[in-house]
C-alpha cells in the first residue's frame, strides 16, 4: 500500500509502546540512590518520567563533573537493559493498531527521550522496527521533550501535516511536546491517570490500544 500523504501516527515508545516505567524506576534507584535521591512511583512520574538523562543529569547529578554525570546514567541505562531484555511485551491491541496503519499506508514514527541504544532495543523486542519509518531521539536534536521539536522533526520525516496526525503519550513532558508540536495526543494511562494526562493537553486517554474510544478517536483521525 502506498503511504497516504499527510497522515501520521507518533508514538513515544518507553510506557507507551510497552510498560518499562517499572524497570526504568528500578534502574534509576539503583544509580542515584547513592547520591541521596530515592524515587517511588509518584516521584518516577513527576520527576523523572519521560525527561531526557542530560535534564536528569543536570537536576539531580549536578555536584558531578560532566563525564561523570554521563558514566552514572550509561550505568543506568546498562541496568535498564539487562532488566528489560525478554521482559518487552507490547500494550495490548497495539499491534493490531499497527496492521491497520500498514494496511492502509499511514505513515509511523517513535518519537522518544531515550537513548538510540534503548529504543532500538525495544523495537526490535517487540518485533516492529521495521515498521516505523523513522526513530526520533531527542538526546540527537537541538532540544528534546517536553520541547515541540522532537515532534515536529517526526512530522517532517512523516511527511506528515500536524493537523491530519495523532501521537500516543505517557508522560507530562510527552504529551505537552506532541500538543506543542500542534498534534492532538491520546494519553496512555500505564503510569499516569486520566486527569494528569488531560491536565498536561491530552485530547482523551486510554489504558491500552484496544479501548474502544482510542480505536474510536483514531479511526475518526485516520478516516478508516
């Protein structure tokens, strides 16, 4: 099928692709604990949940010289993967999603704060890399969420016109550089409750791709 011009989804990938807010929790503690910052999952959601390492870093490593700071989140994310590795399952009803959007040749992009390492990783454990034709690492732009430009850079690799996309969010800082960006958001409630998704400018929320109103909202979007 040939890709529909000016029709895009965007999807964030940790939380939103598949549910690794735990392991990403556990990693965190395990190297910043040392340095006097223990996170439960409300302070995960607030604090560190969808920001990219080089603001963590800078918030809570910020008595360590540079190369340091950038050692302890490498550790970090060295923990995350051993932790994730054959633990990756999809969020219910997203592949299905995705068969659509091929069948019908909408474009796909993942829109994310982690590092390429990470994202590629999850892709391929998950078994749809080849589907999206871009990756958008907002550690590799000029800014990175909750900054728009994360998300306009996957509109442009999309071909893709901010008003005929959806993306799919988690996190504060996701959903406020998709809505930035101009994209209507659909919040994924893995970690984050309805009312904190909506309150960051998300247009619904939904728990998993196969809620009917997600199903709904999308076919509206993508007129199938």
């Amino acid at each position: 099928m040939l890709q529909e011009q000016g029709k895009a989804l965007l999807f964030d990938i940790d939380g939103t692709l598949a549910d690794t807010d735990p392991l990403h929790l556990a990693a965190f503690n395990r190297v910043l604990g040392p340095h006097g910052h223990v996170f439960d999952h409300a302070r995960f959601g607030k604090e560190l949940q969808g920001f990219s390492n080089a603001s963590i870093a800078e918030r809570f490593l910020s008595h360590e010289p540079a190369e340091r700071r950038v050692s302890i989140l490498g550790e970090k994310e060295r923990i995350f993967r051993e932790l994730v590795s054959g633990q990756i399952a999809p969020v219910p009803g997203l592949l299905d999603l995705l068969d659509r959007a091929d069948r019908t040749g909408v474009a796909m992009v993942a829109v994310t704060n982690a590092p390429r390492p990470n994202a590629e990783l999850l892709l391929s454990g998950l078994g749809i890399a080849h589907r999206f034709k871009a990756v958008v690492i907002g550690d590799e732009l000029a800014h990175g969420k909750p900054h728009p430009l994360p998300y306009l850079e996957g509109l442009r690799l999309a071909g893709a016109s901010a008003g005929a996309a959806l993306a799919f969010e988690d996190s504060r800082s996701g959903v406020q550089s998709a809505t930035a960006a101009g994209i209507a958001t659909i919040g994924m409630r893995t970690g984050l409750s309805h009312a904190d998704l909506v309150a960051a400018g998300a247009v619904a929320s939904a728990r998993a791709f196969d809620d009917p109103e997600l199903i709904r909202l999308v076919a509206a979007a993508m007129a199938w």
